[in-house]
C-alpha cells in the first residue's frame, strides 16, 4: 500500500523526488502520512481536496481488499 501511495503522489507533483510516505500502523488501521515538497502542496490536494479525496478512495477500496482500514494523512511541513 505503501508504493501505491508513492507512485500516485510521484505521478502528480512536479517533484518527485521530494515524495515521502511514511506508515504507522495500528491494531486496527494503516496510517499513512504523505510529505511533498512546498510547491507541490495544492496540487496534491487539487481544488475543493478533489484530488485528496480520490487518493483516499482509492486507497480505501485497495484496502478492503486485504479487509483492513487505512487513513491518509497530507502533511504539511512548515
């Protein structure tokens, strides 16, 4: 799970270098915190959290395939 958060966020920014995914997992839920670089911010959240929103929802059906619950989390570094 944790690539298919890497390679969608790597697919967006325009650096993506600077993609960092790191994942904390729990009895019941994976949580995944997302940090790209400053300029890259808005696009990976898209205008309304539109393009947030479908990171999430894909993650999420990937996750009910393994039947587990997973959170996605943007952070945003100051």
């Amino acid at each position: 799970m944790k690539e298919l958060v890497q390679y969608l966020a790597r697919s967006i920014v325009n650096q993506p270098d600077a993609v960092e995914v790191t994942e904390t997992q729990n009895d019941d839920a994976s949580v995944f915190e997302l940090k790209v670089a400053k300029e890259d911010l808005g696009r990976i959240i898209g205008k309304q959290g539109r393009t947030a929103k479908s990171l999430r929802t894909i993650l999420t059906a990937a996750a009910a395939r393994v039947d587990r619950k997973v959170v996605l989390e943007i952070v945003d570094e100051q």
